[in-house]
C-alpha cells in the first residue's frame, strides 16, 4: 500500500526478512519509497509483468482459444468488487470469477469503451489502445494504477480517450 500500516514489532520483523535479500523490487512508486523509509534499503520500481508481452502476443492467446465473439463494442465494466447480479454492484471477487483468462481479455479487446477499477483491466485497455476510464477504488488502494497512468501520460484524464496519443503511449511503454 501507499501509506504504511505495520507496527514498530512488524516493521522490525520485516526489516530482518528484507536483509536477506540482496535486490528488492516494487511495482509502485510508493513502495520503493517506503522500502527506504521503514527498512533502509533502495528497491527498483519495475512494471507489472504483463507488460512484458505485445497485444500481439495476447491476441493470438485469444485466437488459439477459439472464443466466440461475446458483442463487440459497447462498453464493457470491470469491477472488483462488483456483482453484475447484486443490485448494489458488490460482492466478493471469488464469487465473480466466471471467465478464463482468454475471454476476459476478449471482452476488452472487443469493447469500444471500458470503465474499471482494476489495474490489469487498465493494462490491458493500455496494450489494445482501448478508450478508459479509472473509477478510483480507495478500499484497494491507487497507487498501482496512478504510478501506470503516470508512466504512459495518462494520469490527467485517469484513463485514455478519443484524443490518447497512442504512437507516444507506445514509445513510452517501448521504454519501460
């Protein structure tokens, strides 16, 4: 998280495991911040692995799964803490898991326009040059997702529209 919740009693516990460590890595800015502040140690702030691979690579994941087309366009919501089912659109993740990998990433490759909370939702409306919007979801903290926007110049408008040039989130994410 951003902003440090642990104990004198846990911090000094972590402390201890962290020394074991030779290279330590976080994929938000804020945690290499407080890497430094509660251990001593300096960290690299890395990107999320998924952004190791191309679209290509994930299209032809979508292709081999032989997917029916789930409606293209539209807009597609992806929230985490939601239930499509529940009236007050909440509920337990594990209760909403009902797709493969595969169909998830087809329902952002088909939408025209996405609104979520998630992170990886982001990453890969980012990857498929997709029009997005963050809903900020404070109970799951933002730092993630605002150290993403940052990174690809998006944090003004928290998420990516019709006016998102892409040719430079492409030569930003080229540099990561």
């Amino acid at each position: 998280t951003s902003a440090w919740e642990y104990s004198v009693r846990d911090t000094r516990e972590a402390s201890k495991l962290v020394a074991v460590f030779d290279a330590l890595s976080f994929r938000e800015e804020s945690g290499c911040v407080n890497c430094r502040m509660h251990f001593g140690r300096d960290a690299e702030h890395i990107q999320d692995p998924t952004l190791l691979l191309s679209a290509e690579d994930y299209l032809e994941i979508v292709r081999r799964a032989g997917l029916q087309s789930t409606s293209p366009g539209g807009v597609y919501e992806y929230f985490l803490d939601r239930l499509p089912s529940d009236p007050r659109g909440r509920g337990p993740v594990e209760a909403r898991i009902q797709e493969g990998p595969e169909k998830w990433m087809q329902h952002i490759i088909e939408a025209e326009r996405i609104v979520t909370d998630s992170f990886h939702v982001c990453v890969f409306s980012i990857l498929f040059h997709k029009n997005f919007i963050v809903e900020r979801n404070e109970r799951r903290g933002f730092a993630r997702i605002e150290d993403l926007l940052r990174t690809f110049g998006l944090q003004e408008q928290m998420g990516a529209g019709e006016s998102t040039d892409w040719a430079e989130v492409d030569a930003r994410l080229r540099a990561c």
